[in-house]
C-alpha cells in the first residue's frame, strides 16, 4: 500500500514503519515525539540532527513508506536537458529533481518530499512531462546534485549577482568613469600647483590631513561616550532569552567560511556545538573551497555532528570570503542566518539573544551584530593592542551607533542577519574586501537598521606584527573601496539616509584611511618641530600648521588612548588599562597598512589577503 504523504513524519504508518523495520526502538520514537512536541521539528529531522537515524536508512524508509523505490543520487548520470528545464533554486526549495529519461519515454524523478498526488501534479506541469516515476532520495543529495550539476551557474552568480543587479553598488569596478576622470584631473591639477608653488601646497595638504585627523578622532570619542552610557545596561536579558520556547523558535543557518584553516576546524567544531539552541532547527554549513582538500579532510577527520554540512564552492573568482557566503547563502534554508570564522567561540545563547532582537526590532531590523573580543589577550603587546580596541569599538563605538540612528560598518563575523532581507540586498559584494561593512552601509541605504545585541563572541588575537599589517591593510583597503562606491551617488544616498547619517558615513567610513594615513606625516612633522631648532623649521611650515600639526598629535592621540582604556572597564580586564599608552605605537602600524592597502587598492584591488589563525599559543578555557 503507497502511504500519500507529503510531510513523512506526519503519518502515524511512517512511524509505525521505522519501528517495524527495526530502524529506531520505542523509546528513540517517543523520544523524537516528545522534541517535535517541543520544536516543532520533524520527526526525520529529530532523529537525524540527533544522529538516531542516518540517513541511508531513512531513505530507505522513506521509499518503503511512499510506495516507491529509493536512488543513490550521487550514481546518477543525469541528463541534462532535464535538468535545465529549471533552475537549481526551484529543486532546492520544493526537494524534487528530474533524473533521465527511459527507453519507454518515461521521466525518472527524484523526491525527498512526498508523493501526494498535487505535488506529481505541480512535477508534471513544471517539466512539461506527462509520463513520470518518482524516487526516493534525501534533500542533501538534491542540494549535491545541484552544486555538481550548475556549479558554473551558482559561481557566476555568488560573484556577480549583485553587479548585475546594481552596478553601482558593486566594488567589480574600482573607479567608476567620473571618479576617474576627477581622479586624473585633480593630480594633474595637484601637481602642476605644486611645481609652481610647492611650500603652499605642502601646507595646504596638511591642514587639510590635520581637519580630517581631527574630525575623524572627534566623532569617534563622541560616539563612544554616547554609548558608554550602555555600560551596565542588558540589552537583551536572561529572562527574555529563558521565555523563549523551542517550539516558536526560527530555524537557523550558521555559515563557516574557512580557507586553508585544517589545523584549527578541531576547535571549530567544539566551540559550535556549545550553542544553545535545537540542533531540530539549527543547520551548520562549513563552506570550503573546492581546492582546499586539506581542510575538507580534516573535518571529515572530526566526525561533526549531522546537522554539520560541508559546502564545497566551485573554483572561480575573486576567490573570497563573501564569494563563499555567497554560496552559502544559495543554500541556506533558515530563517534566521549567522556568519562564524573558524576560531570563534560564541557565547551559547547568542542565536536565541538574536531571535528576541530580531523580534523586537521589527522587520526593518535586517541584521544585529554580537561583539567580539579575544581570549589571548595577555599574549604579548600586540593582542593587548588589538583587545583593547576592539573592547571600546564593539562595547562602546556600535552602542553608540546605534543609539545614534547612524549606519553601522559590521564585523567580519557574529553577524546575524533575517535570510530573506539578506537576499533582497543581493548578498554580500564578492568584489570588495570588507564585504561586511560595506553591507552594513548598504543595509542603511536601503532604510534597513543594523542593531546590536549584548553578546561576545571570542576569538583568537592577531599575535604577529607582520599578519596584523596583512589584515589591516586588506580592512582599510575594504573601507576605501565601500567608500568609492557609496561616493558614486552622494545624493542619492543622502536623500535615502539623511545628510545627518551620510556625514557620519563620511567620518567613520571615509575618515577611518584618510586619518591613518595622516598618522605618518604628523607623527614625522612632529618629531622635526621637537628635535629641529625652529628657525629650520619656520621657513618651510609656518607656526600656525607646526601648532595644528602638534595640537592634532596631541589631542588624537590622548583622545584614542582614553577610548583604549575605557575598554576594559566594562569587562573588568583592568590589566590591560596601561597598555593604551602604546596606542600611538599601534597607530603606527595602522600607517602603515594603510599605505599598503592604498597601494593595493590601485595595483590589485579585489586581492583578499588571508589572515592565518591557529598562531597562538593560548588555549581558551571553557566558562
């Protein structure tokens, strides 16, 4: 007898079934009814996610239960005019796929969803075949088959869509038509000024490098102390997250981009299977480049999970991280999606901290981001440093932010995102280097807000000077290219946003590069107007800019040192208070990524320079 379901673990025969067949015990089967009970969750994605069933098995069940036979989809030579009668979105979201055709002119149909009459129906009419055989296979298989089979397809588009979409908004091209033509008028312009009045077009580039200095550093400190006003503030509270009941809860996607990464997907494993949350409801896809068989074996080597899944993404270019999310993207069935690196270890209730700040925020709340701060951070120097920064720029800069009404850059990781605004933004730019912030201001520019929410996720500190410098370079490289491209339309953009948020684009997005390659200049004018008599000085630089020059110094650098320090206030790290005194040392090494990322930015701008992980000698300790 064929059992006409279209949700298998809806008919009490299915279960009657696998118990029947010896594939789960009584008490697995109440068990897995007692969880759909509580989530809502099937009961195949029950005793799937909670490794009770495999899934050879259940296909094998599930053909049993349907009436038809099951296919190893990954044996199956299919044919391809078949296949392209459409496209690989529509097979991933209603779980069929069409095989080959028969001698006797028979389609064969692979389902991992049911065969209810309606839905052979929908089959036919969509293939435009009257005579079909469906059979049985698993929606991983399908979601396989289909990365196999439009691999160049889902490439193209995970690098080009939204530059087909809107041109403007994509960093595929560097300088536009008019930025090139203004670029190339302004240096002629530039330097034949500077032929014939050299002394005055020294000064001039500094005072200007000194206004932007200064108004750069300014709104940084204002907005921070705005949002210190947060410092003991809960955002989103314990009791909120304990009122949360798993069977309302969103299904979730959590993406993992790695790269040439096997020496720590170990730990990656480990730290994302500390989340609290259904594992019924939760998919974890580890995205891996389809050359990186090193990595790919390494998690295999680690035995994840079943809910654990490895995307492997088709060779193509630019090859970068958002190019990968991309793909990602193009498979993800959540709700609800979050980025996580490698080594990040979130707090274990983040995801259910995201779902009350998605529910509260409304549906123009498109994405809220978690902090991120580093369990190394007493290493040496430079993951003081880094601590320290990020402790003022994630606890007090994006509180600020976001108290502010104002366009939030986003971090390259613990960002939490509704998957369907996702989509309608286009995904991420695979043509720029900060994929992160840009989205961040084009999520702004599409009146969507970008929230915060009271979570950490920790990571592993940059311990060498070196990868600080390639990672920085390609961060600053990212923000000059997010600024191209929302330069490209300035109005547009302010009628969108208001003049009030694009001015703080401007100072945070633009101003960010612009004062740090003012850091080298200022730091060596001073030096000479401290150590040179001033009478050699005086007839190159006159009084007022050496006064400005040091007034900047002085007062950027106090300014920076005392956000440094706010930093471990809020997280009671009062032994890395003192090490913001080396803040113009760390500013130094800024200087120069920024130099490397303008460089890079004119000779190859779409390069993703890989920052290595796994450098530290510090082991982080389980709460």
């Amino acid at each position: 007898m064929t059992i006409e379901v279209e949700r298998t673990d809806e008919s009490e025969a299915f279960a009657a079934l696998l118990l029947s067949s010896g594939l789960v015990t009584e008490q697995t089967l109440e068990f897995a009814r007692a969880v759909k009970s509580r989530t809502g969750a099937r009961i195949d994605e029950v005793l799937i996610s909670q490794g009770l069933l495999d899934t050879e098995s259940l296909l094998i069940a599930e053909a049993e239960a349907w009436g038809i036979l099951p296919v190893d989809l990954p044996e199956v030579k299919f044919d391809d005019e078949l296949v392209r009668r459409q496209s690989g979105q529509t097979y991933l979201s209603e779980n069929w796929m069409p095989l080959r055709r028969a001698a006797d002119g028979t389609v064969y149909v692979a389902t991992s969803r049911g065969v209810a009459p309606e839905r052979i129906a929908r089959i036919r009419s969509a293939l435009g075949e009257e005579r079909i055989r469906m059979v049985a296979t698993t929606s991983w298989d399908i979601k396989n088959a289909v990365l196999r089979l439009f691999r160049n397809e889902i490439a193209d588009d995970a690098a080009n869509e939204l530059w087909r979409q809107n041109p403007a908004m994509s960093a595929r091209i560097t300088f536009s038509r008019g930025q090139k033509v203004a670029g190339i008028v302004s240096a002629i312009v530039l330097v034949a000024l500077a032929v014939i009045w050299p002394v005055q077009v020294a000064i001039g580039l500094l005072t200007a490098m000194s206004l932007i200095f200064l108004a750069g550093t300014s709104f940084k400190f204002l907005v921070a102390m705005r949002g210190a006003r947060y410092d003991v503030v809960e955002r989103v509270s314990a009791a909120e997250v304990d009122a949360l009941q798993d069977v309302d809860l969103p299904r979730y996607t959590v993406l993992v981009p790695v790269f040439r990464e096997a020496n720590i997907v170990g730990q990656l494993i480990r730290n994302l299977g500390g989340l609290d949350y259904p594992t019924e409801k939760l998919e974890v896809l580890i995205l891996i480049e389809e050359e990186d068989d090193e990595t790919r074996e390494a998690v295999e080597r680690s035995d994840p999970p079943p809910h654990f899944r490895i995307v492997t993404i088709p060779k193509g270019q630019p090859q970068t991280k958002p190019r990968a999310c991309n793909v990602g993207l193009f498979f993800a069935t959540g709700d609800l999606l979050v980025i996580y690196d490698a080594e990040d270890t979130p707090d274990p209730d983040q995801l259910k901290k995201a779902v009350v700040a998605f529910e509260r925020g409304g549906d123009k709340t498109v994405c809220v981001q978690a902090s991120l701060n580093y369990f190394n951070d007493t290493e040496n120097a430079l993951t003081r440093m880094f601590t320290l920064e990020y402790s003022y720029w994630f606890d007090y800069m994006l509180a600020g932010l976001d108290l502010g009404d104002l366009p939030i850059p986003l971090g390259g990781t613990s960002n939490h995102f509704r998957t369907s605004a996702l989509v309608e933004l286009g995904g991420w730019d695979p043509y720029n280097v900060t994929e992160d912030a840009d989205l961040g201001i084009r999520a702004s520019a599409l009146g969507y807000r970008v929230g915060v929410i009271n979570s950490t996720t920790m990571e592993e500190a940059n311990t060498s000077i070196p990868n600080f410098v390639r990672q920085r370079s390609r961060w600053i490289k990212g923000y000059m290219q997010t600024t191209l491209v929302h330069a490209r339309q300035p109005m547009a953009i302010i009628r969108e946003i208001g003049l009030r948020r694009f001015l703080a684009f401007v100072l945070l997005i633009a101003g960010t590069p612009l004062t740090f390659l003012g850091v080298i200049p200022f730091y060596t004018i001073t030096a000479i107007t401290l150590f040179l008599p001033m009478e050699w000085v005086q007839p190159f630089f006159p009084l007022w800019l050496i006064w400005l020059t040091l007034l900047n110094f002085v007062i950027g650098n106090v300014i920076m040192i005392y956000l440094s320090m706010m930093g471990p206030y809020k997280r009671g790290t009062f032994h890395l208070v003192l090490w913001a005194l080396l803040n113009p040392v760390y500013w130094l090494l800024h200087s120069v990524a920024s130099y490397k990322a303008l460089w890079q930015l004119l000779t190859k701008p779409h390069y993703w320079e890989k920052t290595e992980h796994g450098l530290t000698t510090h082991v982080q300790h389980a709460d």
